[in-house]
C-alpha cells in the first residue's frame, strides 16, 4: 500500500505542474526553461514519475503556488 500512496502522489505532483503551467498559458518548453532544465529532461522526470525535491521550490514559484499545492492537491 505504501508503493500506491506515493505513486498517488507523484502523480497528484505532475497533474498538479500541468494544471498550474496551463493556466499560465506556458508552454513545456517555456516552463522547463523557467525552471532550469530542458524539456526532454522534464519529460523524462514525468515518464518515471520522479521529481527532484531540489525542483520543487523552482516550480513552485514559476506557478506562483506554494510546494504543499503541487504535491497534495487533486487539480482534477
């Protein structure tokens, strides 16, 4: 069950970085950009579901949201 919860999460993470990076009217490519890496490299994050916690608090202000939004909200 544990391997569920942060699976949840992690996902809750990226649907949560998509929602904020389209209300934004950002592009991937913009965001990643914005953020510090490419946009290959984010794709590659999100594909394994692993974000760097060092990335958190870049994208937290890029959306102008605070990290407890991006990791606990469910945006849908």
């Amino acid at each position: 069950m544990k391997g569920r919860r942060n699976l949840s999460s992690k996902s809750n993470l990226f649907r949560n970085i998509d929602h904020k990076r389209r209300d934004k009217d950002m592009t991937l490519e913009e965001f990643s950009k914005a953020i510090g890496i490419d946009k290959k490299t984010f794709f590659n994050l999100e594909k394994k579901g692993d974000m760097p916690a060092t990335l958190l608090i870049p994208i937290s202000r890029v959306l102008d949201c605070s990290v407890d939004y991006l990791l606990w909200t469910d945006a849908d």
